[in-house]
C-alpha cells in the first residue's frame, strides 16, 4: 500500500509532465479498447470479487454500464482496487479513467483534488456500528468511547465534528485499509467501529456472528456517494454523467433488462429519442444511437443495479430509501434524454 | 647562460585539477559539468511541467495547506494536539510517534539483540541452541505479519477494559492497553529531581575516585554501596524536608474506557515489540560475527590473567568486536527506523499513517507531502547515521587505530 502511494507519486509527478495535458479520454479509451475504472479493494454490495473472481457490485456495474455504451460490451473493463488514500492519485496520475469507488462528494474535493463528481449513484449517510453487549440504543451514549475508522476518509472528520459538537470524548484508531479495520473492531480494540451506513451493513457480514452487532439509528452525515473523472475533458464528464443519468431514467421509463428489446420498438416520441430511433443524441455524446439500450441490456435499469447488488436481491438488503425514484419517495432524480 | 628551473606549477591549482578533473584533467571536469548541468536542467523541466498542469488541471498545489485546520483526531499525542489544530501540528504529532517508536525499538533491539548474539556464543548448548532458534525464527518471518501477529494475536486476546488484570487497582491491562496512575507534579519535584541530579553527579565522582586509587596504588575501593546509598537517600531527604514530588492520578474505569492515568496503546506496544525482536535477531548475527572476528587469543590471554569470562568479553573482546560491529549496527537502526512506516497497518499514528496518509487523502497534495516525508525520513536517517560515524570515530581513536 505504502508502495503504491509512493508509485503513484511518482507517476503523477513524471506523467503529470507528459500525458495528461491532452485530454481526450473517449479516444483514449476507445483506442486501448478497455476501461480502466478505480473501485475499493472488496467492498460487498459495491464491488468485491465474487466467488468466480468476477467483480460484482453497484460500483462496479457503474464501470461496466460505461464500457457497454462505449464498446457494446460490458466485460471490456479493467478493475484497479484502490485503498481511500490513494484513490484521488491514481485518478489525477491518469492510471484509471474514472473512480467509482464509494465516494463521498465534497466540495473540496471537487475543487482541490482535480477531479469533477459525476452525479449520485448512492445517497448515504455515516453511523455506527456497535456490539449489542454494549447495550447501547443512540450514538449520544458513546462519551469516551474507542472508535475504529479507515483513514482517508470523510469519516475521520465527522467522527471528530460529531463528538466535538456533543462534547463528548473519544479515541479514534485509524487503520489503512477496511479490512484492518474491521478486523481491529473484531478483536475488541474498538468499541464502536465508524463508517457510512451502506458500508456498516456490508462489513457487517464479514465478523463471525453478525446477529451480535448492531448499526445505531444516528445518521450524523451527509454522505453522496458517486463515480468521478478527471478535471479538464468535458466531452468524457458528459458520457460519465449521462451514463448515470440513462440508469435512472431507464428505471423511470420502465425500461428493464427484459424488455428493453420490445420497449425499442415502441412509437412513444420520448422513447424513441431514447432509443434513438428519432435523432441522434447518443452521437452528440460521442456514443452510438442506441447507446440507452446497449447500456441497460449490460446491467439492467439503476432500480434493477441496487436491488441486485445492495437492495432486497442481495445479502445487505438495504431498503430503497432515499435512493428510490423522486417520483416514488426518494430523491433519485435524472434530467431528461432530449 | 644560467639555466633557469621551470616555474612549478601553482600546487593550488594542481589541486583543485586533482579535485574536480580526476585524471582526465579539465576536459573531465567540463564533462562533469554538462552532466550535473543536464540533471539540474531535467529536474527543472519535471517540476516546471508538473506545476504547469497541475495548475491547468486546478489541483492545488504549493504549501500552503499547512496551515489549514486538520479537523480529524490523533489516538496519540505527545504533544498537545486538538482537532483544530493545523496541518503542521498533524505533522509533529507524527513526527514525534515516529520518533518515539525509533528510540524506545532501538534501545530494546541493541540490547535484546546484543544477549542473543552473546547467548549463540555461550559454551552452554541449551542456551546457544535457544539463541540459535530465536535468530532463525525471526529473521526469516516477514516483519509486516510479525507486527499483525503481536497486535492482533497476542495483545487483541488481552480481555476488554470491563475485565482488565489489574494489579492492587492502579495498574490495568486490557486490549485498549496498559493504564497506569499519572504523576501529577507538586512543590517538591525541583528539589527532588535536583537531588537526584547531585546524587548522579557525586556516584560519578566516586567511580573515577575509585579508579584512580585501583590505577595508582592497586586498591580496589568498592563504591557500589555508597552510591547506591546517594542515589536512593538524597531524594529521601528532599522528599522529607520540601514534601511529596508529585501526587498519583488513579485510573478508574468509566463508561467505555478508563479515566485518569496514563496510557500506553496497544498498537505502540505492538509495533515497538515487532521492531525490536525483529531487528535484535538481525543484531544478534552481527555482534555474533564481531565477535568471532577477534583473535581467540584474546580471550585466552584473558583468561591466562584470570579474568572471568564475563570480564574478558567486557574489557577485552567486545571493544575490539565494536569497530566490526558499528557499520552494520547503524544499517539495522536505519532499517528499524524506515521499518516503522509499517505502522499504518495497525492503525499507530506515526508519521506515514497520519501525514503521508490522512493528510494526503484529505488535501490530496500528494507530490508534496510526499517529498517533505521522504525528506524528513532521509534526514532522520542521515542524523542517525552521523552520530553512529562519530561514535565508531571515538572508538577507533581510544584504540589508537
């Protein structure tokens, strides 16, 4: 890990120099005939190998939606496992063409890392998890408590404003990757182990009883998790941005996996500007006419990416929550294909 | 016609032709010129394009991140560190747990690792098969999965703070580490730690007392006792006439965690017993073969005098042994230093786990922090290594070498 850092350093101290002054990421793509996307080192529900070794999970179908618009095939996808700390450099240093990778959008990290936030792939908020033996029912309880955090996260910070605001105590133990730190909350280091939501839920599964832990009802952040690309190549910003926004108003439109063939033949004006019967909005992309139907036939529509991957078809079973259409409860909400 | 001698040539400039053109003369020394000339003119165009685009890219770049508010907490802090301080403060919060971990690894390795190099000598073979073992053991296991194992194995199995060994209520040992009372200061301490200073000073006076008479007239003076008798009694005295040095803050468990006391983490303890054993086994081969590089006639000459073999090793063999040693002594302290950048596994905040890593992360300056880490870890080095070279010089001298 230490030496990736200093690799990617190194790469984009040199490469800086060369390479990334000439932006045309959808070339370079298209030319290398693979995607070259950053997702987490094994994160279930957002992307970790399955157990063929295959990548599975939200963020990872984010990937292969982008290569199946680009190359009409969602397997033309290299994954690169990023720890949170060298995530941003490997994207800057040009090593990855877009990092989908459960990240949390802030300003500062729009304005200050070089990179541009494509849009929301997952609304989530950071809590707590704690052992039930503790027998504590709110995060206010927590005064003095030990806490396990990842490093290079949004969540050492608001671990820090939350008890500072509450003038409560806490010793906080930041690890380097996820798993080193879960494992130190398994071993009885940490009395509460911090994290968002989602991936509370996840991790949860992977300590011996699972029964024995629970996640407390505080939500104490903001947390608008979604891919991002480099600075710089706005023609690449817009394929990432309306790969995303396809996804949703695929799901909007009732365009499924399933019936996206016969939904291609329909003579409703607004899906065939979608499936680019009528004009060419996928050409103004950079894309092909029917990149809609390439891209929801590789992953299905976004309702049908979270029910698979974290949502009630999944071991996490989150429920849909603020994630559902803005028309049906949630504020997943896409500006219109026109 | 007088025959006039040549003008020698000005042995300034022969020396300095010498100096910088070596045996090539100046046509070598132009050459070196262009080279170092190239070098400088590549690193320029590195970092002039790297700012170029980073800035057409908008990253930000430059230092003055340093002097923005950190906002994230540190598990330990030698010096007072809250989360409002500034980047800077994260980085001498770092700075001196790297350290700490470098000094405290340092003085266990050369000890531990100069009784198991002695140890593999000694003519008792359970003792010498025992060293033997531990070298081996050691040194061939990766030092990264010796760290998980001190920290996750041993000490993740101490049971929590609710169920911590104690020892008469004031000592706790739990997975969140080891609490001890905390010394609080009082009107006593300066004379008290004055005493102690006199009562060291006047111990030392005696040793060279004591000398001299074996030196001069052959008398062997016993000072142990009457030092012994200072150091302990001197305090004594001030304790009674200036009252208490300090008063014990005891630790008591509250909520989660304990209150009061001091505390040493589990994750220095972890990272300190990985490095030290880890590193002493290396030690151990080296004070070995500096030891078996002295003649074994030294030792029987020792001998021959009536020395013990204690004494022998003492007086005779390891001075001799040290000039062997020292080089690559100072190779394993550099090691043991850079080695302690492993911390960020366990979650010890040193300085490449709260700077090179929860800062970098959350500026994203990565060509920055990382240069000031690189350099901060070359200039420890270099300063260890300069001390080491003064040290091996005074040896060298004493010996007359």
């Amino acid at each position: 890990m230490k030496h990736t850092t200093l690799a990617l350093t190194v790469a984009l101290a040199t490469g800086l120099a060369a390479t990334a002054a000439s932006a045309q990421t959808l070339k370079t793509v298209k030319d290398r005939g693979m995607l070259s996307c950053g997702v987490s080192q094994g994160l279930p529900g957002f992307s970790s190998p399955d157990d063929k070794g295959a990548w599975a999970g939200l963020d990872v179908d984010v990937c292969r939606a982008i290569a199946a618009a680009v190359f009409n095939d969602p397997s033309k996808v290299k994954f690169v496992p990023l720890s949170a700390k060298d995530r941003f450099t490997a994207l800057q240093s040009g090593e990855i063409d877009v990092l989908s990778r459960n990240t949390t959008w802030t300003l500062s990290r729009d304005t200050s890392l070089g990179v541009n936030f494509t849009g929301v792939t997952y609304y989530d908020g950071q809590g707590f998890l704690v052992r039930k033996s503790l027998k504590v029912n709110s995060a206010l309880e927590l005064n003095s408590a030990s806490i396990c955090v990842q490093t290079g996260t949004t969540n050492e910070q608001n671990v820090a404003d939350y008890f500072k605001g509450n003038n409560m105590k806490y010793e906080v133990i930041a690890f380097g990757t996820a798993d080193e730190t879960v494992k130190a909350y398994e071993s009885g280091r940490c009395d509460v182990f911090t994290s968002d939501v989602s991936q509370l839920y996840a991790e949860r599964l992977k300590v011996a009883n699972p029964a024995d832990h629970a996640v407390l009802p505080e939500v104490i952040s903001k947390e608008p998790l979604g891919p991002l690309v480099r600075h710089g190549d706005d023609q690449w910003l817009d394929v990432v941005k309306w790969t995303l926004f396809a996804l949703v108003n695929a799901e909007e439109l009732g365009i499924t996996q399933k019936n996206v063939d016969e939904m291609a033949k329909s003579d409703k004006p607004e899906l065939k500007r979608v499936f680019g019967t009528d004009g060419n909005l996928g050409e103004t992309l950079g894309l092909t006419k029917d990149w809609v139907s390439r891209i929801v036939k590789a992953t299905g529509n976004y309702g049908e990416v979270f029910d698979r991957n974290v949502g009630p078809g999944s071991k996490l079973g989150i429920a849909r929550g603020l994630n559902q259409l803005w028309n049906k409860g949630g504020i997943q909400y896409a500006p219109p294909i026109r | 016609m007088a025959i006039e001698a040549r003008e020698p040539p000005s042995q300034f400039v022969a020396k300095l032709r010498r100096a910088l053109g070596g045996r090539a003369g100046w046509s070598g020394f132009a050459l070196q010129i262009l080279f170092v000339a190239f070098l400088l003119w590549i690193g320029y165009e590195v970092v002039a394009n790297a700012r170029a685009n980073l800035a057409a890219q908008r990253v930000a770049s430059g230092f003055g991140f340093l002097n923005n508010t950190a906002g994230f907490g540190v598990s330990q802090t030698l010096i007072p560190y809250s989360e409002s301080d500034t980047y800077t403060r994260v980085f001498l919060v770092g700075l001196a747990n790297t350290l700490l971990v470098a000094v405290v690894g340092i003085f266990f390795a050369t000890i531990l690792g100069f009784l198991v190099g002695l140890g593999r000598l000694s003519p008792n073979w359970l003792l010498a098969k025992i060293a033997g073992g531990y070298v081996e053991l050691i040194r061939n296991l990766p030092l990264l999965f010796q760290i998980l194992f001190w920290y996750l194995a041993v000490l993740g199995s101490l049971p929590n703070p609710r169920q911590s060994v104690s020892v008469l209520d004031a000592v706790f040992l739990s997975n969140r580490g080891l609490v001890i009372p905390k010394p609080i200061p009082h009107d006593g301490l300066a004379a008290f730690a004055l005493a102690i200073v006199i009562a060291i000073i006047a111990a030392f006076a005696l040793r060279s007392y004591a000398r001299k008479a074996l030196f001069d007239s052959g008398r062997v003076v016993r000072v142990w006792p009457w030092a012994l008798g200072l150091i302990i009694g001197l305090p004594v005295i001030a304790m009674v006439i200036f009252g208490k040095p300090v008063t014990f803050e005891m630790p008591e468990l509250k909520g989660f965690n304990f209150a009061g006391g001091s505390r040493v983490v589990p994750e220095f303890v972890a990272l300190t017993l990985a490095l030290s054993t880890y590193t002493a086994a290396f030690i151990a081969e080296i004070v070995r073969a500096g030891i078996q590089s002295v003649h074994k006639g030294q030792m029987e000459a020792g001998a021959s005098l009536g020395l013990t073999r204690g004494s022998t090793l003492r007086l005779i063999v390891v001075p001799q042994a040290l000039r062997v040693i020292l080089p690559p002594l100072t190779n394993q302290y550099l090691n043991l230093t850079k080695n302690s950048s492993l911390a960020v596994a366990i979650g010890y905040p040193d300085l490449f786990s709260v700077f090179a890593g929860t800062t970098l992360s959350q500026t994203g300056q990565a060509i920055e922090i990382i240069a000031i880490t690189m350099g901060v870890y070359l200039l420890i080095s270099l300063i260890t290594s300069a001390i080491m070279s003064f040290y091996g010089w005074r040896i060298g001298r004493s010996m007359g070498a």
